[in-house]
C-alpha cells in the first residue's frame, strides 16, 4: 500500500479511477435510529407520541423522567431484535452507489458492544451485518464488499483500524471519535451532525446530510486526494 501522498498520482487524468479510501462509522451515521426508537418507545407507552421522532430526544426525555433504565434495555432491544425496521440515512444508497462507480473503497469501521448492557442478549454484530445485507444493497448486489466491514468492541480499536487502513476520509457523527487523540493525522475528518447538534470543531469538516458528504468528496476527487 503505498502512503497516501504518493497514491494521490494514481488517479490517472480524465478517468474515474481513483484509490481513494473512505471509511464510514455505522450506528447514527448510516443507520438512522430516530423513526424506529420513536415507535417502540410509544408502543410499550414510554414516552408521549409528543416527543419528537429523534434519537437524542427521547434519550433526554428519558433520563429527565427517571427512565434511565428502561432506556438502556431499550436500545438492545432497537438494536437486536428491531434493526429491521431502522433505515438508511437519505443518501446513503446514493453515496455508495457513487463510491462503487468511482472506484473508491468504502470500508465501515464500527463501534459496537457484541451484546446490549441490559436485557436479552441479542448478537448486535448479527443483526447490524444482516441490515447491512438487506439494505446496503441495489440491483448490482452488495454495495460494501463484506471483508470490509468491521465491528469492534472498543474505540481505541475502531480507531487504530482507521490509521492501518490509510482512510483518507473518516466520516462519524460522534466529535470524540474524530478528536481522539489517536486518531490518524493523515485521514480528514467529516462529522455528520443531521441535527446541527454541534459547535464547529476546529480540522472537522461538518455536514448535514449525505449529499453533502458526496459533493465534498468529489472536491477532493477532482483536486486529487491532497485537495
Ligand atoms: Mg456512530
């Protein structure tokens, strides 16, 4: 693998084929929880239908009522039994379509516990891998080759895995992971923030939405990968 100032050259002149390597966090970057945490939550009366259709505020709500709990038995039951019923961010398909025609490797690179806190032990790697191949999916097959998708028990892991693959784009909705202090100094760092819920971070590039993640990395594409 050659280092990522070099590989910048192989982007031959007025082709698309490029070497770029993305790597994708999963849980709240790929995978929307907002619709499905919602449902569940009014369907067994823990929340008010009121309580508006977001992740982020029904946790909130939760805690503010004394529900921490239920709310930690909640997201094993969302993320095991209920991952059916999550869906894909607005553009994901499209990105990952794009990636595919481009020639441009994705990898997801993931944080996530094997089994949840609190309840019943569902396998989260099982049920996350089987949405992947259910909805990370076109007519063309799997959209992610499955050698490059990883789950990992902890952060530090997720991050150095980051660093061994060469990312040159890391894309996450959580600051600490883009700020760690281990994370790799070579890959550029894309917070997906749908909520505008963060302040600007200084070296992190900020987006809302999918597109936006696309339109920056044909930037980069088009500059070559040191754009
Ligand atoms: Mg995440």
């Amino acid at each position: 693998m050659l280092p990522v100032r070099f590989r910048k050259f192989w982007v031959a002149k007025g082709t698309n084929v490029g070497t770029m390597r993305i790597g994708l966090d999963f849980d709240n970057t790929i995978v929307s929880y907002d619709h499905v945490f919602h449902m569940v939550a009014v369907d067994h009366g823990l929340i008010d239908p009121a309580v508006p259709a977001s992740k982020v505020a029904i946790r909130d709500h939760m805690r503010r009522t004394g529900n921490e709990d239920a709310w930690t038995e909640l997201q094993g039951y969302v993320y095991g039994k209920r991952m059916a019923d999550a869906s894909a961010f607005p553009g994901v398909v499209e990105f990952l379509r794009h990636a595919r025609d481009s020639a441009i490797t994705v990898y997801i690179i993931s944080h996530k516990t094997r089994y949840p806190f609190a309840g019943p032990r569902y396998d989260l790697h099982q049920a996350a891998e089987a949405w992947i191949e259910s909805t990370l999916v076109d007519e063309g097959g799997a959209l992610i080759c499955r050698d490059n998708i990883s789950f990992y028990e902890g952060k530090d892991e997720k991050i150095s895995r980051v660093g061994a693959l060469e990312c040159d784009v890391f894309v996450d909705d959580l600051p600490e992971i883009l700020t760690a202090p281990g994370f790799p100094d070579g890959t550029r760092r894309i917070l997906f923030d749908p909520d505008r819920y963060h302040a600007p971070l200084p070296g992190i590039q900020s987006i809302v939405h999918w597109k936006d993640i696309r339109s920056h990395i044909t930037v980069m594409e088009r500059r070559g990968l040191g754009g």
